[in-house]
C-alpha cells in the first residue's frame, strides 16, 4: 500500500474490502491478521491521501471493521449518582493494585 500508483492502491484496497465482507464470522480474526502485519496502520494513513476514492475505501473499511464504537466497555463507563458522576477506575468485579 506504499505504491505510488493510485490504481493499484485502489485495487488493494478493493480486494481487503471484500475479503473482509464474505468473511462471516471469521472477520474477527481475519481483522486481527491484518492489524498484526501493520495493515491498519497503513489503511490510516491512506485516510490522508490525495486521491477521493481511495480516503473514501480507506474510511469506510476502518468505520466497517475496525471501529471499536458501540462496543464500549460499559463497566468502565462513569455512573450517573445524585451528586453527579461518579468515576471509577476498576470495574467493581476486579481487584486492583496490592501493594
């Protein structure tokens, strides 16, 4: 994805689009393939290029299968309380440090 030729940046991306589409329930590993070869990193900065189509494949491919949004840990999500929220930096079911 380095490739200084747009058609060939686009096909790439085309071909990782789509095999993370028909992946069924492997996406999740297929993901993790691509995220441990420095994939993601690489589409992200595709996010900055010059040309449209390939910042438009590159955001809908990491919005598609790399966002993390809506899988927030609720836990670890502030509590509303009468006086406020209440922060906690330890889900009540986990232990912390012991020193």
């Amino acid at each position: 994805m380095n490739c200084k030729d747009t058609q060939v940046i686009q096909v790439v991306l085309d071909g990782l689009n789509n095999m993370l589409k028909m992946a069924g329930t492997e996406v999740e590993s297929l993901a993790a393939m691509v995220e441990e070869c420095e994939g993601l990193d690489k589409i992200e900065a595709l996010q900055n290029h010059e040309n449209v189509d390939i910042y438009k494949l590159a955001y809908e491919i990491i919005e598609q299968f790399f966002s993390d949004e809506g899988n927030e840990d609720t836990e670890l999500a502030p509590q509303a309380g009468e006086q406020g929220f209440e922060f906690s930096a330890v889900p009540d079911n986990q232990q912390g440090f012991n020193f």
